[in-house]
C-alpha cells in the first residue's frame, strides 16, 4: 500500500490515517507528533509564519518575538491518541496567535510538514505492510 496524493489539507492528513491499518496509522502518528512539535517551534523560533512568510513588524516598527513569557511556546505541542494527533495549545491566548500571525497551520499543511509526514508515512508503511 503507497501513500498516495498530496497531503495539502489537515483534513487530507485525517483522511489518509484512517484509511490505514490501525497499528500503521498509530505508528506513523507515535513519529509525527515530535517532529510536528518541533517544526512549530522552530517555525515560532524564527520570526516568520509556519508557511515562511515574514511576521508583520510591531507597532513601533521592531520584529514581533512573540514571546514575553516563553508560555506558549513551551506548551504547544502534539499529543498521540491513539490514531489521532492533537495540538494541544496550553495558554488562552494560543488560538489568537494561530489567527493573527500563524504559528501553527491553519487548514493547509506547510511544504515541509507535508513532506516530513509523508517520509514517515512512507517509512512506516514499508516496514509494516508488504
């Protein structure tokens, strides 16, 4: 079984777990969630969007950080259940940020979280099914 179509939407990322074998989908997510809670930090980290664009200079023309405390981006990150991954955003204010200035996808999947995830989907679907 190959892993086919582009992995463009969350939806599509859904859609694809769920139509494989449960120890397979769970696998694949057991892989991802680390490495999809690395990229949002990194992304966040960087000073642009998940998807590369810059952030919008702040009122007094400086880069936004976006990181008074350090709360958010220490407590976003992705959780397995089961075959489902889950952001889990940990302050209130998280959804906000996800809006405004993009920390985490928002419907698509950024170019290289698609690959990532396929590369793991792949690797773990040879090792499992012939």
């Amino acid at each position: 079984m190959a892993l086919r179509g582009n992995l463009r939407t969350l939806k599509d990322l859904k859609s694809t777990l769920r139509r494989l074998p449960v120890t397979v989908a769970h696998d694949i997510a057991q892989r991802a969630a680390p490495d999809l809670t690395t990229r949002s930090q990194e992304a966040f980290d960087s000073g642009q969007t998940v998807y590369g664009a810059p952030r919008p200079r702040g009122v007094d023309g400086g880069a936004l950080t976006l990181s008074k405390s350090g709360q958010t981006r220490r407590e976003i990150h992705f959780r397995v259940t089961g075959t489902i991954i889950r952001c889990v955003l940990g302050t209130r204010w998280a959804k906000y940020l996800i809006g405004k200035y993009e920390i985490l996808p928002n419907g698509r999947i950024p170019e290289g979280w698609s690959t990532s995830l396929r590369t793991i989907a792949s690797e773990e679907i040879r090792k499992k099914l012939p």
